[in-house]
C-alpha cells in the first residue's frame, strides 16, 4: 500500500468557531503541557478479529478485483503468489516494538490465513519477505507521501534503488512471487510501524489493488482499518487455497471461487450480492485531492465537496458516502464549522448503521465529542465515547483509544470527579506510548485535549 493519504483520526476538533450554533473552540496560542510521569506503554494481546458479513458470491467479486488490478486501475494479466513455505526476515535497526508485532501478525496468518509463514532463523539463503527499515527521511526521499510500501523481485534498499525504474520490480510481469521487499521506517511510532506490517505484508502475501467500497478491510485507502480484518485473513486464505496456482488467469481463478469460499467461508452460502457498485475515478480523484498534502486548504475543501457531490449523485448510501462527509467534516472545521457539523453528524448515522463500520463511526464519534466537550457537555462526552470504546479495542487501534480516553478523562474533570480521571487519563497515556510514540509526542497530544476543556481554555485580554 504506497500511500496512507488520511492518518489514523488524530485530527481534533481545533479550529475557530465563532457561531451561535457551534461550540467555540478556539485554537490556544499556548496549550497546557501534561508534566507528569507518564506510565508504562500499553500493547494488545489477543486478537478479537470480527467474521465477514457479506455472501460468497460477493467475497469472489472482491477477490477478483482486488487480485487482478493494481491500485492505479492497471489490469494484472495472471494471479500470482508464493508456492511453498514463505519466510520472513527483518534487516536494519528494527524498533523495539517490532519483533513482537511481527510474531503476533505471523501467529494470526498461520492460524486464520492458514499460510505456510514463519519468521527466519536465518539459515535460508534468502527470506521470501524481507522487511527493511529505512529511515523516514531517505523513504519518503525516494518515494514521497508514501508511510512504507512493498516491491517485488529485491530484498533490500539498495536493490531497490537500483531497480526502481526498471521492469524489474513490476509487478505486472510477474509470474509467481519468490522474492518482497518491505520497506518502512523504524523512526515512527510502534503503531504506525505495526500497521506498516499488516498492510505490507498482506499485500506482499496477497492482494495488490485497494478498495474504498470494502467496510471491513486493510485493503481501503481511507486507513480506517489498521490491523488485519477478519475480512482480510478470509481473503488470504482463499488467495492460498491449494485448487489455485500462480500463472492462472481471471478467468480460471473465477471458476473456483465458488467451491473455495464455500468450503472455507460455509456461512456465506448465501444468494445475491455477488456484484458491487462501481467507483467512479472522479470520485478517488476527489478524495486523493481533498486529502492529500500538497494542495491548499481551500482548494481541499472543494475537493471534498465535489466528493459529496459525486456521491449523491451515484446514489451512495454506503461507506463510500459517510466517508465522503467525514473528509469533507475535517477539512471545513476551520472555513465552515457548521457544514463540518452537520457532516459529522450524517456520516455519524451511514456508519453507525452498519455493523461492519463500527470502527468508522468511532472516528466520528471522536469529533464529536471534541464538539461536545468543548462547549461544556460532560455527560454527552462521555456517552459518545463509552458507545464506541469496544470497537475501538477490536480494531486494536491505541491512537485512537487514547485519544478518546483523554477526551474521556477531560468531561470526568469537567464535572469534578478526579479520582475517575485520573485512572481514565493513566490509562489514555499508557496507549497513547503505543499510538503516537515520542514522550514529546503523546504530552502534546495531552495538552492539546486538555485545552479542549472549557475551564482550561486559556483566557486571553
């Protein structure tokens, strides 16, 4: 996956309101600091992946086009894969987080994806996988706006250098996989460089193409999902099944589809729903333009807009019409407060509607309880972020969960329990350690809530 185009919900509700129908929240010129002690970091254990909802039939029209077409729409000519035991090894200066990610994510794969894959002992000539980290710096030097990102036929940085413009590392001309590079930074938080894990080696395993149209899936540009889904491991099962074989074409891989999921996925024996609506390129378009780096607020803002637009006009009930709002709700909380509201609002209702989008209302939830906290509200704070807390620990997404627990710790100070926030706020720290890294790092993310709270806001003559 090249580019992680939105981060993971950390944007807070910061901007100048100044009407009578939103909250004022205006942005400190000096936030408070958290000066205390900060707690030992908090990581997750057992994973709680949640199965697929949708039929058999349309899990083989999502295989299809996430298995035979890159993320740039490029046909691919033939399925391909590792046959045979696939090993991984890790070059360079790894975090000290990784080597348990990596064992957790190796342990899922085996049991739920039921892959041949373990982690090398270094005896073999060469690994199948090779994660290389790299300083943030030099990668993005390279390939700009890109978190991390998996290339095929090298196993190391200066390999890939090397062969960058060649045909070497196309992945359209491959026949069967034996030798991926993954290249991410060590330098980042112990989140971000585990979810650089989940989505890199997926597709180093699997899958090449994303789709904004999947609810439940690390194979999705919106970034929502972070870990591999239940959604994802059914589909690396299916893409190892052994009735499939590198060198096959669409159509032969169509042909045993059926007879795969329904012996791997026999709940999903089920009629309909074996076609999807398309995504039109303007609409991706629109969206790449609204959250990318480069272009000017204004100009990202009305490619948001023209995002919503193309979605009322496809007809979009959908993930892809919440997530059109939500876009279009961070980029006008400064321009257009009230239109940032009332997107929330509505994105809030598509995804809190589908069970398979949970973890998307959580991030919404999230902006609305930097609403409701900042114009007082402590109870409505609190229950925003108790409805959402279980599908944030699913998802296994700590930023997120510490930043909804400090919002949680904040409306607790609000109404003058302290020894509750206090406990919520220790715990909000320990997983903040996790999802955003540097001490410095988590103390501002803390000062930046606190400063949310109406009795801390700094008061200004």
């Amino acid at each position: 996956m090249l580019n992680r185009l939105l981060p993971a919900g950390l944007a807070l509700v910061l901007a100048a309101c100044s009407t009578s129908s939103i909250p004022d929240v205006d942005v400190p010129q000096r936030r408070a600091s958290y000066t205390g002690d900060l707690p030992a970091m908090r990581t997750f254990s057992t994973p709680r992946a949640v199965p697929t909802y949708r039929s058999n039939a349309q899990l083989a029209a999502d295989f299809l086009e996430l298995s035979f077409q890159m993320e740039s729409g490029r046909k691919l000519p033939q399925f391909s894969r590792f046959e045979g035991p696939v090993t991984i090894a890790v070059k360079g200066a790894a975090p000290a987080s990784l080597t348990g990610d990596l064992s957790r994510l190796v342990a899922r794969l085996r049991s739920e994806a039921r892959i041949d894959v373990h982690l090398s002992r270094g005896g073999e000539a060469k690994p199948s996988i090779t994660v290389q980290i790299v300083p943030k710096r030099e990668l993005q030097r390279l390939v700009p706006q890109a978190a991390c990102f998996v290339v095929p036929r090298v196993s190391s940085w200066s390999e890939f250098r090397k062969a960058r413009r060649s045909r070497t590392v196309d992945w359209a001309s491959l026949g069967e996989r034996q030798q991926i590079a993954v290249f991410l930074p060590g330098d980042v938080s112990p989140q971000e460089v585990r979810d650089c894990l989940h989505e890199e080696i997926a597709q180093a395993l699997g899958p090449l193409n994303d789709l904004y149209r999947l609810p439940d899936s690390v194979f999705n540009d919106d970034n929502f999902h972070t870990v591999l889904t239940g959604f994802d491991m059914l589909m690396l099962r299916a893409y190892y099944d052994p009735s499939l074989h590198s060198g096959m074409s669409r159509e032969q891989v169509a042909a045993r589809l059926p007879a795969i999921f329904g012996r791997i996925n026999p709940g999903g024996n089920r009629g309909g729903g074996g076609h999807a609506s398309y995504t039109p390129r303007a609409w991706i378009d629109s969206i790449e333009a609204a959250l990318g780096p480069r272009a000017r607020p204004s100009a990202r803002l009305d490619a948001a807009k023209r995002a919503v637009n193309i979605s009322k006009a496809q007809g979009w009930r959908d993930n892809r019409a919440a997530f059109s709002l939500y876009a279009l709700g961070r980029l006008a909380l400064s321009a257009e407060p009230e239109l940032a509201l009332a997107s929330f609002l509505e994105a809030s209702r598509l995804y809190r509607n589908n069970p398979e989008t949970q973890i998307q209302a959580a991030h919404v939830a999230m902006q609305l309880a930097a609403f409701s906290l900042s114009s007082g509200q402590a109870d409505g704070t609190i229950g925003l972020i108790d409805e959402v807390l279980p599908a944030v620990r699913r998802a296994e997404n700590a930023a997120l969960l510490s930043t909804l627990l400090l919002l949680k710790a904040e409306a607790y100070e609000l109404m003058g329990r302290t020894g509750p926030a206090a406990a919520v706020r220790t715990e909000a720290l320990g997983w903040a350690r996790y999802g955003f890294g540097a001490d410095s790092v988590v103390r501002a993310r803390a000062g930046e809530i606190s400063a949310l709270t109406p009795a801390r806001r700094p008061r200004f003559n």
